[in-house]
C-alpha cells in the first residue's frame, strides 16, 4: 500500500512540474500607423512604428531602436488617392523617410522619430479619400488605413472688420463640410474642436526699467459636437481666471503689465480621431473588455484628418479691458492701461483703480 501511495505521490509531482502557464503569446510583428493629414500644412507627415511581443521583460527592449522602428531599408511606404468610395487609385506616391524630428530625453530610445512625409508635389484634396500602405520587404507583408479629409472652419467672431478685430468672450465659426455631391466640401466629418488663445502682453519692471514681452497659452476645454454651427463662450471672468492661473502675482506693485493682443487658433477633429481616443482612454467600469479600434488593415494605430483657422492681433473690448485691470482674480497682477490720451497709467490697487 505504501508502495502504491509514493508511486501516487511521484506521478503528482510529475504532473505539477508541468503546470506553468505562458502567458506570452507567439512573436508577432505588428505595424503601427499614425498621421493626421492637413490639406493647408506645409508638410504632412505619417509616423511608422512597430510593437512586438517577446519573452523578456519590456525594460529590456524599449531603449532599442528597433524595439520601435522598422529600419528605412526594410519598408517602403506610398500613399494613395481616390475618388469617395471608390477603390481604383487616382494616383499614387512614395512616403519620403525623415529622422530629422528629435525626441525628448527620457525611457525610451532617443533615436529621432521614424516620419515619413508626403512629397511636396503630392496635395492633398478635401474632395478625395487617402491610404497609407506600408511594405514589409522581408516577410512580404502589409499594412494599410484610408481615410477622407475634413472640410474647413469660417471664423465669423471675432469678426474681421477692415480696420481692427475685437474679442467680448464670444467664438462663433460655421463648418463647412458637406459630404454630397460630386465635388463635395469634405469627404470626413469633424465632430470635435480644440479651440486655443494666446495672450500676449508687455511686463515693465518698475525697479530695473526692463521690458519682457511674454505670452500665454490657455486652452479651452474640448467642444464635442456635430452641428456645423458653433458659438462659444469664454467670457472675461473665464479670461481672467485663466490668467490668475498662469501668472506670477506681485503685491509690491513693481511690476506693470500691459495687454498686447490676442491671437485664436481653432482645430478641427474627425469623429474617427475622436472614436480612437475615446476607446484608448483607460476602462473605468466593472467590463474592462473593450473594443479594438479597427481602422488599420493589419496593424493598429489611427490614419485621420485635422483642420484649422488662425486669427491675429485681437483686441479686448473695453469692457473685459476694463475687467482684466480690475478684477479681484487679477488686481495683483497688476495689468495696466494707459488713459486720458496717453497722460495716465491707471493700475489696480486693493481692488480699485488707481492712476500714476
């Protein structure tokens, strides 16, 4: 019985010696597609990485170049045009290979990015569709995304007067982007839109007598919407609290600022860029399966189009001019503004206006 029992006991042994779990699937080579195609950019660019998965540990690999990258001379990249829907090529052109776009010193390789751009001849239309197609020469294989192009934004206000334009805390843009017809105004709908400000202003030391011109960047929250006509409020209190936010105060009243102007960058993104974040954001809930985004044909990443509209040398109104020095969010931040035909500099002092 004994005999039998460690017979028992051996064979278990055995059969738990076996009982590792891989939880590493085969090596697969995986290509991976990013660009965001801009019809009024000077040079557009497409990024072309790689992911893997290996057997030793990540910290082992990604300071190495070709943990990331393809090398240059083992894929070849082309675009393509087509008419909407349609799948015979109008045309079709090599991706210049460009490692000149460096990277920020950190983990991974420091290696420039593996961009590829479009050739300069090669325009792209808001009426036409474009695939990326990657080559893989050594195993034969290919990776490829398609997309339209994205219609454009008619800025109405702050208007464009003949003589000055003025900001009073309202973005009005209408978005021109209709997919019908046989020359259409886009052939990608945007659904989303990162509107930006940059404030600019002078900073004069009152003790040294220098001048330091400075700007500010405030980006406003994300506005999700479909509708081709938008209006947006940032109002003066919005202005000022935003700036409060970003500027150094100085109670001493050694240093005066003085507004320079505004300058308002609107960009436009399609519903596809806007799916991929929103299924690359991590899972919250008690499902944390989520869908894959699909677009590129095997490989991962996004292949879109982005739009934008640019306006400079934007007053303030005199009533948010009038706000910004005397507000309570921004009193020490001590903007100024000179009055009675250049003969005061009012300033705010203990919430109130006080003149030199």
């Amino acid at each position: 019985m004994k005999r039998i029992f460690s017979l028992l006991s051996l064979a278990f042994l055995l059969a738990s010696c076996d009982n590792e779990i891989d939880i590493n699937a085969e090596y697969q080579d995986l290509t991976i597609i990013y660009g965001m195609l801009d019809p009024d950019a000077d040079t557009n660019y497409v990024r072309i990485q790689r992911g893997y998965l290996g057997d030793a540990a990540a910290s082992a690999s990604f300071n190495a170049s070709d943990s990331l990258y393809y090398d240059s001379a083992d894929i070849d990249v082309v675009i393509r045009e087509y008419n909407p829907g349609e799948s015979n090529a109008l045309r079709e052109a090599p991706l210049v290979y460009d490692d000149s776009k460096n990277l920020e010193p950190g983990t991974f390789t420091a290696e420039g990015f593996h961009l590829y751009r479009l050739p300069a001849d090669f325009n792209i239309s808001r009426n036409k569709e474009y695939e990326v197609i990657v080559y893989r020469l050594k195993d034969g294989t290919t990776a490829s995304a398609r997309t339209g192009i994205v219609g454009t934004i008619d800025l109405n206000q702050p208007r464009e007067p003949l003589n000055q334009r003025f900001y009073d805390g309202r973005i009005e843009f209408d978005v021109e982007q209709n997919l019908n017809g046989s020359n259409p105004q886009a052939t990608l709908k945007m659904a989303a839109y990162q509107v930006v400000l940059y404030f600019h202003y002078k900073e004069v030391n009152l003790n040294t007598k220098t001048e330091v011109f400075k700007t500010e960047e405030i980006r406003l929250p994300l506005e999700e919407s479909t509708f081709d006509e938008q209006n947006l409020l940032f109002s003066g209190n919005q202005l000022n609290a935003a700036l409060a936010g970003r500027i150094e105060a100085d109670p001493s009243k050694r240093i005066l600022r003085f507004f320079q102007g505004l300058d308002l960058r609107i960009i436009g993104a399609s519903e596809e860029l806007m799916t991929y974040i929103d299924l690359s954001r991590p899972s919250t809930g008690v499902n944390q399966n989520r869908p894959q985004y699909q677009q590129v044909v095997n490989g991962t990443g996004i292949l879109s189009s982005r739009t934008e509209v640019f306006r400079d040398a934007i007053l303030l109104q005199n009533s948010l001019y009038d706000r910004l020095v005397v507000s309570n969010l921004t009193c020490d931040l001590n903007f100024a503004r000179v009055e009675l035909a250049g003969r005061d500099t009012c300033y705010c002092d203990n919430n109130q206006k006080q003149c030199l």
